[in-house]
C-alpha cells in the first residue's frame, strides 16, 4: 500500500475509498493532484471542520498537490448532508466576505504556494451556468433512485428536503468535472458524510469523459472518506457548552480553545494527538502512555500551535497555569474591563458574572452561587446578595472570577 495512504489510516483518516487498490497504485506513479471543499456558510471554519485540512497536509508532505475548494457557488445554497433543517439562506455579498475570510484562515493553516497547494472558488464557474444546458449536460446523467439511496437524502426526507437541497450533490459533483478538466484533479477527499458527493463526481467523470477502473486511463478518478470525528463522551467533534469551537480568535479566544483540548475525554487524548497535531507517531505514543493530564495539556498546547502559532498557545498555557495552579501568568486569561464607577458603588455579585459572561442569565449566576460554584480572588461566594468593590479587588485592583471548575475571567476596571 502506497505509504501516503499508509500514513492516513495510522493516524485515522480512513474510512471509505472508491478504488484503494488503483488509488495506491496510482499513487506509487507519482504526485496526485486532489482536492477538499468547504463551504462559507460563516465567517470562520470550525475545528470540526479541519480533518480534512490536516489530511491535506499530510499529503502534501508525502509530495502530492493540494487544493482546498472553497464553495462560493455551491454555498448559495447549502449542503443538506449532515443537517436535520435546511441551511439559513444567506445574501451574495455575506457569502463573497465570508470566502476571504475562510481562505484567510486556511492560507495561514495551509501555506498555499500556488504550485504544491493553492485555493480555488466554486463561484468562478458556477455563478453564470445556464440552468437549462445544465441539466441537459449534467442532470441527463444522474438517476433520482439513485441518489435517494444515499443516507444523506434518506435522513432528510423523513424531515423535509427543498429543490434546492436536492441539487446540491449534481454542483457538487460538477465541481469536481470540472477541477478534473481544470487542473487534473484525480482526487477528492472528505469527511464520510460527504461520500454520496464523492462517488456521484467520479460517476459524473466517467460517464462525461470515458473513466475507467483502468490505471492507465486519461480519467481515472477517486474518491476517499475519513470517519466523523465524535469524542467519546458523545458529544460532537468540535463542540463545546458555548458552541462551536472557531479558528477566528474573536468567535472562539485562545484561552478557550486551549482549553476545550485540555478538557477532552481520556479516551479521546490519543486520537486527537494523530489527528490534530503532526508529531510523529512513536512520540505520541510515548506522550500518552505517561500522566494523562500532562498529555491533556501537551495536546492543548500542540493544537493551539499549529491553529494560532506558537506565541499564542504559550500564552494560552500560560493563562491556564494561573488559573488552576497559581504559577502562571495571569494577564493570558480570558480578560474583560468593567467601569471603576461601578465599583465605587459596588456591584452585586449575580451582576458580575454575569455582566462577564461566565454565566448566560442572572437566574444561572444565582444558581451558580447558591451551589457553592462561584470564586473571586481565590474565595467562594455564597451570597447571592454579597456587593464587590474596589477595596474586594486585589493589590493590582483586579477581580479573578471562577465559575465552577473551568471557566475563569480576569476582570479589570477602566
């Protein structure tokens, strides 16, 4: 088996693969040029979002040629697989902002050269098709039974599935057709809910340009999954009681991205380690078989750099050791400035976590203290009545507060 496919199932990017046999041996030729798509259905991309871009570069430094396909067409109308409710329908010009930005984030992940890896937008080719030569030329070769076999369909029906949705897997398919013809792209990679827009672009292939299971033939094409990541305490990949985890540090800050690795499931610390960061295997292996909250935080620290560099995850991993050990720095925790005046006056303690977000309403900050949860500067707070002023601040007239185990706010006054 080709060593680049070798190296994604060791470190469990594998799960489904039109051909694996022809795609080895295609592979063993010479540099592949393949591809991942996503689309910009928001500003920024979540960690959830990012197996595929890791799978990416670990083909890239096998020697193969990445693309990474952001969906500015596509994303007009939203991909049903995966969703229990159609897609929010958003304006042109969101869609257009939020490609930049995606492609922003994705540069700096992947470094695009434009020779080894580079980006390319959907909507080049997909903005000004003609609708009725489009199903004449494309539509003409897909099978409706066919396409309700796949679970992505078979889910959706049960609860509603648009027109629109219905067309999504024909452009996804043709994007694909297309980047074929465009830049000789033999390769589509993504997630296993994606396997049914796969294999229907290799179908679209074959059936336009003459495919074959042939190794020799001019359009020959694949197409390979890797498993939806879940974490082993059920919950979603990427997912945290705030919501998703982001790479824009303005939706998800550092110090809690940091944070969500720290506090992953046991089970999950060695899975995450091969699929998230690029040390190499024997080290993770040796990494995880000592103290696992030592391999927490190293895997905190390891995603955290490769997402936001290193200065960041230091920062990160110095806030995190103020927080629980005392050892740290302080000013890396998650930081917020209140008004002095108000402090003069006092403030009641429901208001302060509240006002600094470590609680969603003031019912759940009462709630908080009440169960003994609540922490300013190093004390429990019981009193739901309990008023903080500048003389509650410490010697550098600063608030720390700590709502329940894991969530921390600095707060200082302006």
């Amino acid at each position: 088996m080709n060593q680049a496919i070798e190296t994604l199932k060791a470190r469990g990017f594998f799960n489904q693969c039109t051909d694996l046999e022809g795609l080895s041996a295609r592979m063993d030729k010479g540099p592949i040029t393949f591809y991942v798509g996503c689309d910009p259905t928001g500003q920024s991309l979540h960690i959830g979002h990012m197996v595929p871009f890791f799978a990416l570069k670990h083909l890239r430094a096998a020697g193969h040629r990445g693309v990474a396909l952001i969906g500015g067409g596509t994303g007009r109308i939203g991909d049903p697989s995966g969703k229990t409710e159609m897609r929010k329908m958003l304006d042109y010009e969101q869609i257009d902002k939020n490609v930049e930005s995606i492609k922003a984030q994705l540069d700096r992940f992947i470094g695009f050269d434009g020779k080894t890896a580079f980006a390319v937008n959907n909507k080049d080719w997909l903005e000004n098709v003609n609708y009725i030569d489009f199903l004449r030329e494309i539509g003409s070769c897909f099978s409706v039974n066919k396409m309700l076999t796949f679970e992505e369909y078979k889910l959706r029906l049960e609860r509603g599935l648009s027109f629109i949705e219905f067309n999504y897997q024909l452009l996804q398919a043709y994007d694909f057709y297309m980047l074929h013809q465009k830049y000789g792209m033999d390769l589509q990679i993504g997630g296993a809910d994606q396997w049914g827009n796969i294999t229907a672009g290799v179908d679209l292939i074959r059936r336009k340009l003459g495919g074959t299971t042939e190794l020799n033939a001019e359009h020959q094409v694949f197409g390979l999954t890797f498993p939806l990541i879940m974490r082993a305490d059920g919950k979603k990949m990427g997912k945290s009681e705030k919501g998703a985890i982001f790479l824009d540090k303005d939706l998800t800050s550092v110090y809690d991205f940091f944070q969500y690795w720290r506090n992953v499931p046991d089970a999950d610390v060695e899975k995450f380690f091969k699929l998230f960061t690029f040390l190499p295997l024997e080290e993770i292996s040796e990494i995880c078989s000592g103290d696992i909250n030592s391999a927490k935080e190293r895997l905190a620290y390891e995603v955290t750099a490769v997402i936001h560099g290193k200065a960041e995850a230091e920062n990160a991993l110095s806030g995190a050791k103020a927080a629980f050990s005392g050892t740290g720095d302080k000013n890396a925790l998650p930081t917020m400035s209140l008004n002095r005046a108000d402090f003069e006056s006092g403030v009641n303690v429901c208001d302060l976590f509240f006002n600094t977000k470590l609680c969603a309403t003031k019912s759940d900050a009462r709630r908080l203290i009440q169960q003994g949860g609540a922490t300013v500067n190093g004390k429990v707070v019981t009193d739901v009545k309990a008023i903080f002023t500048i003389q509650n601040a410490d010697e550098d007239e600063e608030f720390i507060l700590k709502a329940g185990k894991k969530k921390f706010c600095r707060v200082t006054l302006k």
